[in-house]
C-alpha cells in the first residue's frame, strides 16, 4: 500500500533555519540545519535500500508559494505567497510503498526523531494512504 507522509512548518520556521528567529521559532545554527539535512539523507537512504521510496522532497518556503483560484468572474486568480492567514503548510513530504499502516506509523516517528534547537516548534506528521481506486484505502 502506497501512503503519503507529510511534515508541516511555517514561513516563520523556514526563517529560523536561515538563522532569522522569532517568537513563534527559535533562530537554528548552522550545525543545527546541517544536523537535520544529515538526518533526512539517512532516513532517505534507508527508505531506498529498503525498496519502501517512491519519492521524497522537501518544498521550498511557503514565501516562493503560489495559489491559483476560481475568481468571482469565473477567471483564475492568482495570489503570490507567504501568505498571513496560513499557519502550518506541507513542508515536505515521501510516498511510500509500505506493508502495512504500522509500518509507516514507524516511519513517521523515525520522523519526529530529526534533531532541531530546543524550542523550536513540532509538528505532527501526517500520514495519508493514497487512494489507487481499488477500494482498498
């Protein structure tokens, strides 16, 4: 069974990581991001070696987003991010082809292991499985 596995953040987290704290993040070091990519690549090496990656990556700002809407008139409209009343948007995410739930509920916690600075926020990860029309979700 496919499933996707999405970690959250904000602008304000994106910010902190590029040393630019606030009252909603604490500012990271650069140990502290190069700590959290070493982190990920390992986690990423182990889903391939395993066979369970399908694809994996992590998005850039919230910032650098774009939304694309139905406008009253019927025409797309279009709106260039960060956007202020969004709090956490999909910072990254894998699909996965894994054996059961539990499986990628172990994923995910392996997840909520990756180091960060105290005080900086956490996230829930979500899981999702991905619907391939068989009925089986």
């Amino acid at each position: 069974m496919k499933y996707l596995v999405m970690v959250q953040g904000t602008q304000e987290d994106y910010e902190a990581m590029q040393g630019k704290g606030s009252e909603n993040s604490v500012a990271w070091s650069q140990e502290d991001v190069q700590a959290m990519y070493a982190f990920m690549g390992d986690l990423n090496n182990d889903l391939a070696e395993s066979g369970e990656m399908v694809d994996g990556h992590g998005l850039a700002e919230p910032a650098k987003t774009r939304h694309v809407t139905l406008g009253d008139d019927g025409k797309a409209a279009i709106t260039d991010g960060p956007y202020s009343e969004t709090k956490e948007l999909l910072a990254g995410y894998w699909v996965l082809d894994c054996a059961s739930l539990e499986r990628a509920t172990e994923i995910a916690e392996r997840v909520l292991q990756c180091p960060q600075p105290a005080g900086a926020p956490t996230y829930p990860v979500v899981i999702r499985p991905i619907d391939d029309g068989s009925g089986d979700v």
